[in-house]
C-alpha cells in the first residue's frame, strides 16, 4: 500500500507553524510515503498582501535536502478566493515556482 497526504500546511501557512522538515520527520515516522505541502496562497489583491515564493522554496528545498530520499516530497498551494479576481489569481500562479499540486479553495 502506497500512503500519502496531499493537503499539508506548514509554517509557510498562517495557519500552521511546523516547518516543512518537522512534517516531513513526522510523516515518515506514521509510515506516509509521499507528503505534499499545500500551504496557503491568495491573491493579493484580494487580501493586499504578496506572498513569498521564495520563503516557500527555500524551505521545500530545505526539507528535501534533510529527508533525502526516505518520502516522496512534493510541493504545492492551496489557492484561495480565486472566484473574487481570476486575473489576480492567474497573475500570481505565473510567479509560481514549479508545483506538482494546486488546491482551489
């Protein structure tokens, strides 16, 4: 059996505050095979605020660099309030780094 979790917010997240490294610690000792990281992105003009591509890159590069090669790590968003701007939704996923995972929300 191939385990994973595929919605995984981390301290890049306002919601959440354990590093993408701790999660992945944590996931390989609960036996998951693959963890992607979908922390929180909205557009800002929706909320005003620009998000920090290169905070979330450093520690997804951070975390696979620690792990090696004991989980699959993937990197991914959940991007919320798109339905309120689609132009500002669409202008932020183009400053996106390579994801392997979007969630709308």
């Amino acid at each position: 059996m191939y385990l994973a979790d595929c919605h995984v917010h981390t301290s890049v997240s306002a919601d959440a505050e354990v590093p993408m490294t701790e999660l992945a610690r944590l996931a390989v000792n609960a036996g998951l095979d693959e963890v992607c990281f979908t922390d929180h992105v909205e557009p800002e003009a929706v909320f005003g605020t620009r998000f920090d591509w290169n905070l979330l890159t450093a520690e997804f590069e951070k975390a696979q660099q620690t792990m090696g090669d004991q989980i699959c790590l993937r990197m991914g968003i959940e991007l919320g309030d798109a339905p309120w701007d689609y132009a500002a939704a669409e202008a932020l996923l183009a400053e996106a780094p390579p994801l392997d995972f979007v969630i709308g929300s």
